[in-house]
C-alpha cells in the first residue's frame, strides 16, 4: 500500500508524489479523479475551492485523458427532415400535449406527444400537422430528444424510450420502482433524466444497456442522486452535459455534476449503501434561493449560461449558471408557472402560467442593482403578455417566434413578441390567495 504525503499551506494543500516511480500512478490517477471530481463542478460553477490549481497540476503530470470509445448515441440518426405530406393528416392530439421540440434538422418543423400516445408532426409553414407514430398506450410525462429522434415515455408498465424516425431502437425501464414526476434527455440524449416523487433523482444511462453483463454493471447505469428533502418537481439539463439542475416543492434548487463526469466514470466511488448507488461524496450544490411553495419548470439556455425557472407563486427566476447566483426575478403569472423557455439569444424568456397567460419578457440591466436592497442584476421588462386558452407549455423557436401547446391537443405559433397588451399582471397579494388543487 503507498501513501500520499501532505501539507496544509495557507488553506490550500501539496500532494508530493515522485514522478519518476511508476509504481504509483495508479494512486496518481485515482488522487487526480477525487480532487477533480468536486473542483470540475465548481469550475464551472465560476468557484474555486482549495486543490483547484492541484487538481490542474496534477492533470499536466499524469497527463489528460484519453477519448473513450464513441458512445452508442453517436451511431444513431440526428434529427432530420421528415416528408410530411405523404403521412396522415392530424389536426390536433386528443388528449393533453405532454411535449414537443423543433426539429433542428428541419427548423419549422415540430414533433409532439400526446398523452393519448400519439406522436405528430407540424409544418409551420402550411400549418398542417400529420401523424408520424401512435404508441400503443396512452402515457402521462413524455419528452423529446433535442439532437436525436428520441420519444421517452412513462406508463403504468415503466419508462419506455423509442427512436421515432430513421431508426428502429427501443428501451424499457421497469426495473424503477417509482413513480416519475418529471423526464428529460441529458449528455447528448444519451441519457435519462428522471425526477421521482420519493425525493430522488436518477439519470439512467440507457444508451450502455446492451454492455451490461451482470445486474451489478446493470444497476450502475442506473444513478441515484439524493439530497431533495421533497418531491422532485423540475429537471433540466445543462446542453453541454457537463451539470444539470433540480427543483423540488420545497422551492429548493440544485446544480449537480453526474458521476461519469470524472475521468474513471465513479469507478473508484466508495459504495455505502450496497448496488443501489454508488458514492459518498458531494456531486451538487445547493443555490441560495428565498424559500417558496415550490418550483414547477425549469429551462436552459441554448449558450448553457443562463437557467430560467417558474415557481409555484407565479414568478419566473433567471439565474446565472457561472456562480449560480439569481440574476432576476418578477411576479408575472397568478399560480404556478407551468413552463419556462429562452429564445436562441438568451436574451428573451417565455412563460405560460396556471392563469393561461403567455408572457415574454426581456432582460435589461438594474440601474438600481448594488444601490439598493433586494435589487438583482437584471429586471424581466414585458414585451407581450397575452391569454390564450388552455395554453399549456412554450417554446422559442429558431425563427424568433414562439410556439404554444395546449391541455386540449393543439398547437399554435405566435409571431407579434413586440407588442404589450393590456392585460393586468396580478400582484403577489393576489397571486398568494390563487387555490391550488395541489395543495
């Protein structure tokens, strides 16, 4: 057994390691991947801790890592355009619209799910929708995939994942015994985001399944991460895969770094708790948020700098992801916010509230910020805010303009972001006194 030497100097800490005994680079490289495992987050994060500069030294000695192998997800289609015309005309789902994404291989075009397990296509230029695929079951959450045709789904029988286009592959999780309260694709759409209402998030990584030999390699692909104290009510991935963020009704957010981050894929994680995961040591961080009834969407912006969330209350929230810090924050629905979208710029954040109400507000610089109490960088300036009937979820599309699904099956586009209406926004007073069934 070798053991590493060390020094505390003025907080921080020396790792003095020979460099010329091969015999421990073995130790050198499981070292490497316990410092770098926490400073990675924090880099990322704009925070350094003790070790940091360690962990980059010790990098430039043992050397960089090497690129694994290609990912399985690499091997299957991106996105592409899809000959509408030749399928069967739909006018709308028959149920709720659970989630929909444009398609970045065909911008104008959209793909959604319905919770009646149909699954169609739009063309905004011609406003048709067309059948694509209908799952055999209806389902209650659904998501799509951002850069692969990919459908996750959940039923009464598991999570189920299903290539929708140019492809025929397929995945089912029924091993969870939970029930999802939110999903999203993570890393690429390589992985499984999924929110439980036991207060645990996981991150299954479906794309390695067919590797797995044993239940234990099996199991592993399944991640576990605890800290929420409640029911986990909003997941969101960062679009480099390098972190993703939780909210729970407790109003508590989360930033986490996944345990693959590191360079041994948490190989050398100590196991406390048996198969069912996998480390001990601190992989999130907690954001200094005011306390609320809770957090009910979350988004990230396409550049990965700016997270945007809607709460329970009615306020939508921008957060900086460099220093995790709250950069804006304004009262804008009365009740929950159901949805949370930036456009391409960053600049521009979408809401749709239990109110039925379509907001897009701009962010501006506070004169006020630094001068006065309670002051945040940046203010939520409106440019529209609009009732649209049964208005479920929105999302900015590429051209600028913003697209609306609804709780009845429908999908719509709006093009006039410019204009305010003259809609009262409620004030906190009325939003506190909104009945909500959930509660």
């Amino acid at each position: 057994m070798y053991s590493i030497p060390y020094s505390h100097i003025s907080g921080s800490f020396v790792i003095l390691i020979p460099q010329q005994d091969h015999k421990n680079m073995q130790l050198i490289a499981i070292t490497k991947q316990i410092i770098t495992r926490s400073s990675i987050f924090l880099a990322l994060m704009g925070i350094c801790v003790a070790g940091c500069q360690v962990a980059t030294d010790l990098i430039d000695l043992v050397g960089s890592p090497q690129p694994g192998p290609q990912r399985q997800t690499d091997q299957l289609p991106a996105w592409s355009s899809i000959t509408l015309r030749s399928l069967p005309e739909a006018n709308k789902h028959s149920g709720p619209v659970l989630s929909a994404v444009e398609n970045p291989g065909a911008p104008g075009q959209v793909v959604s799910i319905g919770a009646d397990g149909s699954i169609l296509g739009w063309d905004l230029k011609s406003y048709s929708g067309h059948r694509l695929a209908s799952l055999p079951t209806p389902v209650s959450i659904a998501a799509l995939g951002e850069t692969k045709p990919l459908l996750a789904s959940y039923n009464s029988d598991g999570i189920s994942i299903t290539c929708i286009n140019s492809c025929h592959r397929s995945w089912k999780l029924s091993r969870l015994k939970i029930r999802p309260t939110a999903l999203t694709f993570q890393g690429g759409d390589s992985a499984l985001l999924i929110a439980g209402a036991d207060g645990r998030v996981y991150r299954w990584r479906f794309m390695d399944e067919d590797k797995a030999t044993t239940v234990l390699e099996q199991e592993k692909l399944l991640e576990r991460y605890v800290a929420h104290q409640n029911i986990v009510s909003a997941v969101a991935s960062h679009p480099f895969g390098r972190a993703f963020f939780t909210g729970d009704w407790n109003g508590t957010l989360f930033g986490w770094l996944p345990y693959t981050a590191d360079v041994h894929g948490g190989a050398y994680d100590r196991n406390l708790f048996g198969a069912r995961f996998y480390t001990d040591k601190i992989t999130f961080v907690q954001a200094l948020r005011k306390p609320d009834r809770g957090i009910s969407s979350m988004s990230v912006s396409s550049s990965g700098e700016r997270l945007g969330l809607g709460s329970e209350e009615g306020y939508v929230e921008v957060w900086e992801v460099k220093g995790f810090v709250q950069a804006a924050r304004e009262a804008l629905h009365s009740g929950r916010v159901l949805s949370v979208s930036f456009d391409t710029n960053g600049e521009r954040i979408a809401s749709v509230g239990r109110d039925m109400m379509v907001s897009v507000v701009t962010l501006k610089r506070d004169p006020m910020f630094g001068s006065a109490p309670d002051t945040t960088p940046w203010k939520l300036v409106r440019s529209t805010h609009q009732r649209i009937e049964n208005a479920k979820d929105v999302i900015f599309l590429k051209s600028g303009n913003l697209l609306v699904t609804t709780s009845d099956g429908a999908v719509a586009e709006i093009s006039d972001l410019k204009t305010p209406l003259p809609t009262p926004v409620p004030s906190i007073d009325t939003a506190d006194k909104i009945q909500d069934p959930d509660y």
